[in-house]
C-alpha cells in the first residue's frame, strides 16, 4: 500500500515508518522543516515538506495513497500560550482527515490516547482496567493535552459517522526504542538510568511496546471497524510506577528509588514550580497537568485490539529493557 504518516519524526510515528517498511508498505512521511529524524535513521520513504496546517502540502502529499496514519500531535503538559497545542490537535486533525478523504484514502487511522479513555476506579483497594465502552467526557479531561485530544478525537468521529473511513487508536503508555525527543514516559526512563530519580509517586501506567503499537496501526488500517476505537496497549502492563522502577532496576542495575512522595506534597511542588514558570519562561520540572495525571493509576484493557486486530504483546519487561538499550547506546546516559 502507499501510506501517508503525520507525526513520522515522533516515538510512535517512527516505529510506525519502519513497521511499514518490515511490511513491504511505501511511505510518505509529512516532516517539518528542521525535524528530528534520529528515529528514521534507517527508513525508506519521501519526505513531503510541510505540517497538518498546510493544505496545500496535506493534499499533495496524500495523492496517491491508499492509507492514511495521523500519528502527529503536539504533546506538552506546560506551555506559557496553549493555542498553538490546539491549532494542531484539533485542527490539524481537521485539516489531515477530510484531506485524507479527499483524496480517496480506503483507509483513515487517527492516533488518539488512552486520555480520552475512561479512568479506571478502585473498589476497596482494587483498579479494575478500563476499556473502550468507559463513560467519558470532555469535563473529565484534566488538562489542555488531553482537552486538545478529545476535540480531536470528537472530530474524529463526526467525520466517521459522516462516512469517513477512520479507524481510531488509543495508545496506552509505550515505551521501547528511538524514543529520540524523548517523550514524557521515556524521560521518567532516562531520568532513571541517570538517578536522577531519588523518589516516585504512586501512580501507575500501561505499558506496553512501542513495536506493538506501531503493529496495531497497521492492523487498524488492515482490519478495524471504521468508527470504531482500539486501545492500544499490553494485557500484562497495568504496573505501578513501584513495580516499574523495579524491574528497571532488574534490567539496568540502576538502584529504584525507595521513597514514595505523598500526592499532596507533589501537587504543592508543582503549583511552586508553575508558579515560577510563568516568571522565568522555563518550563516547570513537574508540571502540575502531569501530577494530576498521577492521582489515578491508569490502567487499560486491549482485549478489543487483541481479539478483532491480533495486536501482539511483547513482555512489558522486555519493551523497558529495549527502552534502557536504545537510551544507553544512543548517549541519554550519563555513566
């Protein structure tokens, strides 16, 4: 097939190209100018210059192409000015899917979040994960990412019930290599491996691997129900961010952390921190949004993705072992 992807030089993005590439698929990759391109080292595919602002560029661009992936989003817990963050979520989204339609595109694959997704409670103690059918709406999103992203996705959908061939995906927490920028969970890793990391909160992510989730796109667009949402993620990944560090520690031989912050203290820290952010312009080290995020444990359940896409499931070990390979052998790690 000849496939068009958004976001090429993001985590996900990347493995997507080279996924494609294994698969024998033709990519075009829709790359500003100045991208990093360290996780495309390797690749095969055109480059179309440009963003999910330029029309012009998304509509030549996707000539041709028999499949759509808008992967790119601009992901930021703090920023001084959010409009920009929503410019591209929303109508960025916008823009690429009725360009992707446009252009006859059999198959539309909109990257979305386990954000939009429901959380999970607990019930005496016990976090059930979520699936795809959790009530939701926007009044749940607790910051302007996730806000940005569920305006997103509501497009998403509208242009599904339009007759749009969009198929949705909900990437829970990956992790694994040519995490390049990196992104927030790679730096809690890279932060890690550099011990700079004397405590944690209790939290709790899906983790799963960045090669599976690039899998699951390709399976989306193979095999999805179009308007339909898959959570991307690993049946064995609901950890702690304790059981996490743990077996990082296994994989790296990098001491886990042994105090745990109480939330309150995090949540004044962070307000501390933002405060002075709006001072100086730097970016706060523990954005208030992200602590936020953390009160809950956010765990998920793919057994959609696994039993109408075949998403597979690499050890959740053994994607935080390729994660700490990739930082260590690309210079993250300070020995």
């Amino acid at each position: 097939m000849n496939c068009f992807v958004t976001g090429a030089s993001g985590f996900i993005g990347a493995n997507l190209v080279h996924e494609l590439n294994a698969r024998g698929h033709r990519v075009k990759a829709l790359l500003r100018a100045g991208s990093d391109t360290r996780g495309l080292q390797g690749a095969d595919f055109e480059r179309v210059p440009g963003d999910v602002g330029d029309r012009a560029a998304l509509t030549a661009g996707l000539r041709g192409c028999d499949w759509c992936f808008h992967v790119a989003a601009s992901y930021h817990l703090w920023l001084r000015d959010y409009a920009l963050m929503y410019a591209a979520n929303v109508e960025g989204t916008r823009n690429v899917l009725e360009a992707a339609a446009a252009a006859g595109c059999s198959r539309i694959v909109y990257t979305s979040t386990v954000g939009c997704i429901g959380l999970p409670k607990a019930v005496n103690g016990v976090v059930t994960p979520t699936d795809e059918t959790a009530p939701v709406s926007e009044a749940q999103m607790s910051n302007h990412y996730k806000i940005s992203k569920w305006r997103a996705e509501v497009v998403a959908r509208e242009l599904a019930a339009k007759g749009r061939p969009v198929v949705i995906v909900n990437p829970s927490a990956p992790v694994g290599p040519r995490d390049a920028k990196p992104t927030p969970t790679g730096k809690v890793i890279v932060d890690f491996l550099n011990r700079r990391m004397p405590a944690y909160l209790d939290t709790g992510l899906n983790w799963v691997h960045v090669r599976d989730v690039a899998a699951g796109h390709v399976l989306a667009a193979e095999q999805g129900r179009l308007g339909e949402r898959y959570i991307l993620g690993s049946m064995d990944g609901n950890w702690t961010m304790a059981e996490a560090f743990r077996v990082l520690e296994e994989v790296s031989g990098v001491p886990a952390p042994k105090m745990r912050v109480p939330y309150a203290v995090a949540y004044a820290a962070a307000c501390v921190d933002e405060t002075l952010s709006k001072i100086t312009g730097l970016p706060p080290k523990a954005p208030l949004a992200g602590v936020r995020m953390a009160k809950y444990k956010m765990f998920f359940s793919p057994a959609k993705a696994l039993r109408e896409l075949g998403l597979p499931q690499t050890p959740p070990r053994q994607a935080l072992a390729d994660a700490v390979e990739w930082f260590c052998r690309n210079g993250y790690v300070k020995r």
